[in-house]
C-alpha cells in the first residue's frame, strides 16, 4: 500500500488524496504523521513534507494545505516542462512544484470564495480568474498535472496499478422556454403580440396564430433530438426550468399539458434534471420545491441539476442543493467564455472551503455552452466550431469527460439558430468518430 508522510494531518489534504489516488488512480493509500514509521515503510511512500526524508517520492509542501483560513494569497504562475504550474518551489521537490496544493486550488474554487465584483447576475467572471488571466483557461490544467505525476509514480514504482479511464462525453440541454409560441396562456399571448406590432415583427404575429392550430412549433426539436441521441447512444440530460414566471424565467407553466406531456416524453429515452430558476441560489426553498414539481410530473427521483444562467455562489448554492437530495450538479463553467472553470474535465466531489470538510456532492465541470460563442464573444458558427473541436482535442488527451450545453431553440432551424444547428451536428459528428 502508498504510504504518505505529512507533517500533521489536514482535511484539505485528505480531500486532495483521496481526489487523486482514490478517485482518479483507483489506488489504496494510508497517511502517517511518524518519521519512524514512514522510514521502516518497504513499499511506495510519498513525503509530503518540507523536507527529503529518504528515496521516497518528495513533494516539498507549501503551507497552503495546513491552514483553516480563506485569504487573498499571491500565487505566481511559472512554466514548468511548457506547463504552467502554481506553487512552484525548487529544485528538490520531484515534481517541481505543489502539486497537491495547486490542484486544491483550482478543485475548491479558492477564489471564489474571496471578495469579487460580480457581474450584473451576481456571478464570478471568467476575467477574474487565475486561469484566463494566465492563459490556461481553455486547457484542463489539473488533469494534465495528474497525468504527470502518474506517469512520474509509475516510473519510480512499476509495481502500482492505475485505473483505466477513456475519453467521454455527456451532451446537455437545458429547456428555458419548450417553445417559441406553444403553451402561452392568453395574458402571455396577447403580450407577445403587442410586442411583435410594436417591433413590426409580424411573421411572429403569423406563427404565433398559427401554433394556436397545432402547427409544429419552430422550437419543437426534440424528435430530432431523440432521434439523434438514440442513433448516436449518446449519453444526454435535459435539465427543466420550472421555476414561475419572471423576467428571468419565461418557460411555459409546470401546469401546461404540454410541459407534462414534453417531460414525460424525454425522461423515456435521456435522464433529466432540474433547472432551478434565476433566484433559487438567493432565495431559499425554491430548489426544493421545483425538484419536487419535476419529481411529480415524472415520477422519478431527481439527483442532477444545473443552475439557470449558471448562476450560483458557493457554499451555499450547493449545500442548498444537497439539502434538497440533489446530488449531481452541471453548473461548473462561466457563462462568457468556454474552458476548465475549475482546471478540470473530469467529476469531483465538492469540498465546502467555508467549513473546511469534504462532501459526498458531486461536480460535473461543463467545457463549453453555444450561448457563449452565440451572445458574448459573438464568435462566426465556423469558428466557435473550431474552438470546440480543440476542447474535444484536449479533454481526449487528458481521457476526461466533454460536457456541452445547447438549448432547444439553438438547434433548431429558426433564423439564425440553423447555423448554430449545424454547429452542434458537426459537434455530435466528431466525438461519435472518437467513442
């Protein structure tokens, strides 16, 4: 068995063992505080420590891990081997810099935590973060350091067995407004038509009537989605907003026939999860009681979630949902911009820096969301397609997990979206060439 020597035992560090030696390498480990003891140890043993003990695998710690305390700390970013790495140290250290600290970083979401300016959702921005102001945002920086010392452990001790992984892939959709014109009641619909005349936008007015006859509504994909997903054997969750209606959550009502009958219809060949409204994170009780509506209309039990607008503050939007028996969240990814949020494509268990313990509260990281190329960065659809395919490139190397968003009216044949549509099928095309 690995033995590690650590100087005093710390709930940060057993979180970050377990995250890579439990969960990642499939590698039983005990820790120990005894010198005596770590020196007697016949086999593989990690020194965790500030200094070389033996011949051990010495990975010189910085104090970061030992502490109980969020505060702004300066952590410079320095190439290592073309990487960039953060609590670099000398050369003594086997693996030149702390790894176990660097990925707590990054894993944790540090940051976060600290005092920010939010913007106008009240989210931490992609600017702000360590990783895209260092250029290592769109690449998942903690596995790449993983799969280094894994491959610096199976050089010095041969004898150790690693737990395969592969390359994955989980496409999302999230189901903000089910349809362009369905489902509206008629308060919702002569709004919209006043609307439409007052930006001379009267196709809309014409569609609008028309859906009133049964007309296949243009946001209606989801039998091209079912098609594609089974033929593909895809693995996808849509996530429901059934939040009530606000300025920020326009679905069509949980009451409808047509959201029952929609919902029940794509929990028979995907999973769902809840999409809990643009307040849920700020105003406690809703993320319970809109998991309960989606429970009842689907009779399941509903364990995954994402947060509208990916808008959510830590601890608390996770504790929230934990207390709510949702136990999987899709929410780990900035709005504006794709990449590694928490330099990593692959699942975590969250760790609540606030009360220094770990949790049973799994992470799903999202590497990109077509909203981001579409709204904020306006990038062409050739291009974000580009961008995308990188990702699929880099998440393939590290054999990580490739999460996307879309939501239905972006890959449909609406307007602009048909771009977009193609986008998310070229997208589908590659990875299926990949699995």
């Amino acid at each position: 068995m690995l033995l590690i020597y650590l100087p005093v035992v710390a709930s940060r560090c057993k979180y970050i063992f377990d995250l890579i030696f439990k969960h990642e390498f499939g590698i039983r480990y005990s820790t120990t505080t005894d010198i005596k003891i770590f020196e007697a140890h016949q086999q593989e043993k990690i020194n965790y420590s500030y200094e070389r003990i033996a011949e051990e695998i010495f990975i010189k710690s910085s104090a970061f891990l030992f502490s109980k305390t969020i505060e702004k700390i300066n952590i410079p970013v320095e190439k290592k081997n073309e990487t960039n790495v953060l609590f670099s140290n000398d050369s003594s250290c086997d693996i030149g810099f702390d790894i176990f600290a660097a990925i707590f970083y990054m894993v944790s979401r540090y940051e976060e935590y600290l005092p920010f300016v939010p913007d106008k959702h009240g989210r931490f921005k992609a600017s702000d973060s360590l990783a895209y102001q260092n250029n290592f945002l769109q690449y998942p920086i903690v596995d790449i350091w993983i799969k280094h010392f894994k491959n610096k452990l199976a050089e010095k001790f041969p004898s150790l067995k690693f737990r395969s992984s592969s390359f994955n892939s989980v496409f999302t959709y999230d189901i903000d407004i089910a349809y362009a014109f369905r489902g509206r009641n008629i308060y919702r619909l002569t709004g919209a038509i006043i609307k439409d005349i007052l930006k001379l936008k009267f196709k809309n007015i014409f569609n609008r009537l028309h859906s009133l006859s049964n007309k296949k509504d243009p946001w209606d994909v989801y039998d091209y989605l079912k098609e594609i997903i089974v033929r593909n054997k895809l693995n996808s969750i849509f996530f429901f907003l059934l939040g009530d209606y606000s300025r920020h959550d326009k679905n069509i009502s949980y009451h409808h026939p047509l959201m029952i009958k929609l919902i029940r219809k794509i929990s028979t060949f995907s999973y769902i999860g809840i999409h809990p409204s643009y307040k849920s994170s700020t105003t406690p009780g809703k993320i319970l009681s809109e998991k309960i509506r989606l429970e009842k209309i689907s009779n399941k039990q509903i364990t995954k979630s994402r947060q509208h607008y990916l808008k959510f503050n830590l601890p608390d939007t996770y504790n929230q949902l934990a207390a709510a028996g949702i136990m999987q969240d899709y929410s780990m990814g900035f709005a504006e911009m794709p990449g590694f949020r928490a330099g990593t494509c692959k699942p975590f268990y969250f760790y609540d820096l606030r009360n220094e313990r770990s949790t049973l509260f799994k992470v799903f990281p999202i590497t990109c969301m077509e909203t981001s190329f579409l709204y904020y960065s306006k990038c062409k659809p050739a291009e974000s397609l580009d961008i995308i395919l990188a990702l699929i490139n880099e998440v393939k190397k590290v054999e990580g997990t490739f999460i996307s968003i879309w939501h239905n009216n972006t890959v449909s044949d609406d307007g602009i979206y048909k771009e977009w549509k193609w986008v998310h099928d070229e997208m589908i095309k590659k990875i299926s060439e990949i699995l």
